[in-house]
C-alpha cells in the first residue's frame, strides 16, 4: 500500500478524456455534501491518501470539515473528509502499485457549527449584496446519453466541480464523483461548454471556484434518454 502525504499545493486541470476508471464516493459523502460549505475555505491542513485494493482511504488532520484534492495515476479526484477521515470505493481495476499525490487539503466551512467563521463579519444586508453578485448560468449545455449507455439500460449521475474564470468560461474540471465512467466524456464536454456571468467584486469580475453541476442520467420508461443537470 503506498502513501504519499503533502501540505498544500496547485491544483491539476483535468484533461478532457475518457478515464480508465472512477469513483463513486459513499454515502457518508453525500451526507458531507450537506455539512460542509467548500465555497468557504477556512485555512489549509494535512492529508493524507491511500490505496487498499479496491479502498481509498483518506485522512485529514481537521477534525471538521476538509476538501482533499489528490492525484491516483496522474489522473485528478477530490474528496469531502469530515471527522478526520473518509472510505472511497474505488471501480476501476485493483491498483495496488498507484502513484498517489496529495495536492491540496482545505479546512471548509461546518453548516453544523454555531461558531461564526474568522473573518466573517458581514451583515445579512451585506451578505445579500454578494449573494446578487454571484456567478450566475446563461448558457447551459446538456450532455448526449451515450449510445452504449442506453442500449445497456445503464443510469447514472455525475457530479463535476469547477471554477467559473472573470470571462466567464469553465476551467479547472474536477469529477467529484460518477456513477459509471461511460458518462464521464460527456459530461466534461457539457460542462467546458457552459457560459455564465461571472461574480462581481468592487466592480471587477473575479474568480469564482468550488462550483458544482450534477448532471443526471435517466432512461424514462426504460428507453427514453433523458439528462437533466442541477447545481447543488
């Protein structure tokens, strides 16, 4: 089992291009998903990532809320890592010899803790003007169901994450998790094609990372494709 630890570090882009494998992370995520803010970073940590057969194992020296960004083969994953530590279930083919990379560990916002955040003197009224200012969508681009998707009954979501630039354009794809890698292509095509308004600070555009798109697969009926994208 090889571990490779790091403080943090530059985030991969991802290349557009079907994966070999990936990862849909557990159910204990998904519950992470609606703890932990990563829109708001609160100060950097330590991570740690292994991989055991067919597990990934994640540690974080946070005990709260942390985003893990780490490389399995050169290829970019990210993970939600609350009390210190996560299981991934990994869906590829076993890689026991791996070349693992930390790249970067957050500490993010609870939506549990009744602490406020350092830093975070804003009032509602103030707060309602960012709010305003936020990236918004103009163009959203739904990706093809894959042909051989659907003529084997298969369905699925894809979550992708990734940071909206001051023109407006999509850069910095990362898929948080999938349900099968056969909608991965697409779904990065569909998303590098979205376009939107990008967030205002003091009159410039700005930066605006951490942005979601769920992208789902449906087969209505059991032969009717259908894909339908959110933003959780």
């Amino acid at each position: 089992m090889d571990t490779k630890t790091l403080n943090s570090g530059t985030l991969a882009l991802i290349p557009a291009v079907f994966f070999i494998a990936a990862m849909t992370l557990l159910a204990s995520t998904a519950r992470a998903e609606l703890r932990c803010d990563c829109t708001e970073v609160i100060d950097a940590c330590s991570a740690s990532v292994a991989l055991d057969d067919m597990d990934v194992e994640i540690e974080s020296d946070n005990d709260a809320c942390s985003r893990v960004d780490y490389l399995i083969d050169g290829q970019p994953f990210s993970a939600l890592v609350v009390g210190g530590e996560a299981n991934v279930v990994w869906r590829g083919q076993p890689l026991r010899d791996a070349q693992i990379v930390v790249e970067n560990c957050r500490v993010c916002a609870d939506r549990h803790s009744s602490r406020p955040v350092a830093g975070n003197t804003t009032d509602p009224e103030d707060a309602a003007d960012e709010d305003d200012s936020s990236a918004k969508a103009l163009v959203k681009v739904m990706p093809n169901y894959p042909r051989n998707a659907w003529t084997n009954q298969v369905e699925g979501d894809v979550i992708v994450e990734f940071t909206v630039n001051q023109q407006g354009t999509v850069q910095n794809i990362k898929i948080v998790s999938s349900s099968s890698p056969v909608f991965l292509n697409n779904a990065i095509d569909a998303i590098s094609r979205f376009r939107y308004t990008p967030a205002q600070e003091n009159g410039e555009s700005i930066l605006t990372s951490g942005m979601r798109e769920i992208f789902s697969f449906r087969l209505l009926g059991g032969t009717d494709p259908v894909v339908t994208s959110s933003s959780p």
